[in-house]
C-alpha cells in the first residue's frame, strides 16, 4: 500500500492509496475519506462505485461528501472503474475497457486477464479496508453513479445481507437492455445473456433477489436518461417485487457532477440512518 | 458573451461564460453561481479571486460553495487569474504570467499589453455582471485564496464603499515581503517599490488603508506558510490600525481545496450576516 496523497479535510483525513490487486493483476487506486469520529473508534462505510470515464479522482474532488460524511461519521470509499496500466487492454470508445470495467469479471479473452472489478470491490478491496482502516464492516452502505449505479445496485442485490442501505444517481438499471450495457456484458461475458442477467438489476430482481427499500436519484435532463439509464424498467420491477423504491425524477438536473454533488447530502443522511438503526 | 456550460446544480444554474474583454485585450472566462432565489429578484454576489496556476474552474469544481450560496441566496462569481491565449505572452515558472496575474495592471513590457486583471476584476467584470446577471451591486462582498487572497484583500482596502464584508483563505498578505510577490510585482511593475505598496495589503493598512473587519483561515499545514503567506504580518498591521481581524490558524490543514472546501461555508455564512444587515 502506497499512500499517494493525505490531506486533511472536513475535520478528517482524506486518503488516495494505491496497491497491488490480485484480483486484477494490476495496481490499483482507491480513495478513502475518515471522518473524524474514526480517530477514536470504528466507522460505518458507505461504498461509492463511479461511472463510465471516471476514475477514483472525480467523486474525490466534485462528490461534496466530506461535510455530510463528517457529520454523521461516515467512511466513504471510491474504488477506480477499472484496471489501469500499459498491460492491460483498452477497448474502443470511452464506453468499454479502461475506465469502463462495469463491475463484472470478465470472462473473455483479452479481457479476461484484468477485467475483474466484480471480484475487486466485492472481495479483495473489503478485506483489505477491513484490515486497515477502522471500519465497523457490519453497517455497510453502497452507492454509485451511472455504470456505478449499476454497480452498486447488482452488489447489494447478490449481498442483501452485507448491506444495509443502497442507493444510486443516475443508475444504468437494465444494462441487458440498453447499448452501454450490451456492448459492456458482451465484451467481457460473452454472448450468452443467461450470464448477463446476474449483472443487471432488474434482472435480478425479476429472478427473485430483494433488497427491502431502494432510494434512486435521477434528472430530467440527464442526456442519457431515456437510452441508457431507463429508471421506469426499475420501477415496474420494484413494484412487482414489493421492493419500495424511492424514485427521484429531479427537475432540470443533468447527469454531471453537478448533480451529484446536490443530493449527495441527502443520499448520505439516509444511509446514515439506517446504518445507525 | 458566449455560455460555455451551464448546468443545474443546487437548486441554482451554474455558468461558465467566456467573453471578449477590453481590459486584457483577450477572451476572459468566468463562473457565476445563481442561486435559486435569483429566479425571483436581485441577490447580493460574492466575489472569489483564485490563486497561482488556477482558472475559474478550481473553485468552481472543488470550492463546495453552491449549498452554502443556495441556503443564503448569494451569486458566486470566479474570475479567471490571467488572460490566456496564443498572443499572451508567458513567464518562467508557475508563479509569473499565465495563471499568475497577480491582480495589478502591468506597467512592464511585454506583460503591459495584456495582464490588466486589476482593471478587469475592479472594473469591467463587475460592470458586465452588473448589466447580465440579477444582481444588487449594493450588496457586495470578496473573498480568495492564496494570490487571490491577496487579490480580495487589496482590492477590498482600496474599495471599502463597495464591498461590505472580506474574507481571505490562506493569503499572501505582504507580497513586497516575499518571493512570490517580488517575483511577481517586480515583473510586473518595475523595481519602484512605491509601486507596489498599492498592491499589498500590509502596506496599505501601513498607508491608512481601512476596512472595519477581516476573516481570515490558514492551515497550520499549509507549505507556504512561513515563506508566503507570513499571516502574522496581516496581524500586528491590524493590531496597529485597529482592523477587527479574525486569524483562524486551521491545525493540520494543508494549502489545496481540501482546505478551502472545509471552511468554504463558514466564510459564505459569515458575509451572508453581512451582507444581510
């Protein structure tokens, strides 16, 4: 573990740390924030997994977490979305390889070899945040952005029971159905669909997995909003599954950190809720 | 005037705006914040002058401003720290030209051509925000970091009608005293150090320069410090001149956003009161 840079922030400590992956065979770069509250004693965490293009960086500097993160002593961890490095393969456009790792393990060649962020924050990053950082690794929470919606919303679906709160901006909630998501889970999983269902939200929902609530944000003027991110496809699932979404249709919002940073606030106030609960 | 971008954020509509400026004789970008009680009537603007190697665009993306201007119903505004462009001429290092025009109106060739930031954020910025935006010129106050801080300061001393509050992060308050400023004043102004005492705001205290009251937030971990900044400088001319200042000495906190982002809301909430009365 290589720590790239302190600072303090918000009466805490914000971390950007890299280390060596197993599960990507890669280094790999995360970035921490410890409220102050984690100088004397564990912490709930709250996972932020980000979207297409973005690296830890983006949230880091533009998320405006910090504040809400030291009120209710909250650790916010954001993981890259992808392998990085001249080894590792990039795909063509900004929507596939590098910065695109969509939260799967790739089982395609040449993908298969580094692509393996499902394992990354589902396995190798929690143990090693567990061993180092002072978190209370039994009040988890997860969020994300766009492909982290994605994200964060299949995570939490396959461990109802690590989580407790989940909550996305912007999510992509049906990638089998939309062109990022295809070109994604075709890429890395192939063209057997069968294997893309347990790396699509409504998917898995209608294949019987549950999470009690949902608190989804999403703006009017998010230019991806009708092709990629389609949050009605999540809202007739959840109300087919009795799964009690709150759905945000926030006005004149676009799909920018701008956005992001708005309701940032809230998002955690309701995670801190129910991590407190 | 051209609209660079313009996103929803907060409640309000965050700008960024480039247009043709007389002053510097280039192209100029700026930010402005319009929170969302502008959509109603004439709001009071907070000025923000950045610091060495900065455009609009730091704060702007990392400053944490729009919740706190949102409660309190200010416009930000976020000049850029030089002209820019192909025809501007550039200095060795990061501290002199592009990025570093230190808010004086050069007197010295080849700098005199273009680097008029004073006249530009004294006099022609404000007269077209004055003329586009909702704004009450009545209500004004300004505030910086690190050379912007210096920016605010002199700026304010020399204006004490127009501006009803001053805050500072982490300014350089004798800049005759210390290498950035006699790099910079030099090179912009000649060796007359009379010249400079205008543009320093130890000297003009010294001068009979008042303003009733100053905000001022340092990090005790800030590098700069002791070579640059030299707050204990701004202290005893205060002391002398019976200039109400506040000193907050921040334990740990570094010269980056991180650090501005923290305490960004307490100054907005400090001229918010004054800017009310």
């Amino acid at each position: 573990m290589e720590i790239l840079s302190e600072n303090r922030s918000h009466g805490g400590r914000q971390l950007v740390v890299k280390h060596a992956s197993a599960a990507t065979g890669t280094k790999m770069t995360f970035s921490i924030f410890l409220p102050p509250q984690a100088e004397s004693g564990p912490c709930p965490v709250v996972w932020y997994l980000s979207g297409l293009t973005c690296s830890h960086a983006n949230v880091t500097e533009k998320g405006e977490y910090r504040a809400a993160c030291a009120e209710h002593g909250l650790i916010f961890v954001a993981p890259d979305t992808s392998p990085r490095g001249e080894e590792v393969p990039d795909g063509e456009g900004y929507d596939f390889g590098k910065g695109a790792g969509f939260y799967v393990d790739a089982t395609q060649a040449p993908w298969s070899q580094h692509f393996h962020m499902w394992t990354y924050v589902t396995q190798e990053l929690p143990a090693l945040i567990a061993a180092e950082y002072p978190v209370d690794m039994g009040r988890q929470a997860i969020t994300g952005h766009s492909m982290g919606g994605h994200g964060a919303l299949t995570v939490a679906l396959r461990h109802p029971d690590r989580f407790r709160s989940v909550s996305a901006f912007a999510p992509i909630v049906a990638p089998s159905q939309v062109p990022w998501g295809q070109k994604a889970l075709g890429g890395y999983l192939g063209n057997d669909r069968a294997a893309w269902r347990k790396h699509d939200a409504v998917a898995l929902i209608e294949d019987g997995a549950r999470v009690p609530e949902l608190l989804v944000d999403v703006g009017t003027a998010d230019n991806f909003l009708e092709q990629e991110l389609r949050p009605a496809l999540l809202e007739r699932a959840c109300a087919d599954a009795g799964i009690a979404l709150t759905l945000n249709r926030r006005e004149g919002y676009d799909h920018s950190y701008y956005f992001i940073s708005t309701f940032m606030a809230d998002h955690l106030a309701w995670h801190a809720e129910r991590l407190r609960a």
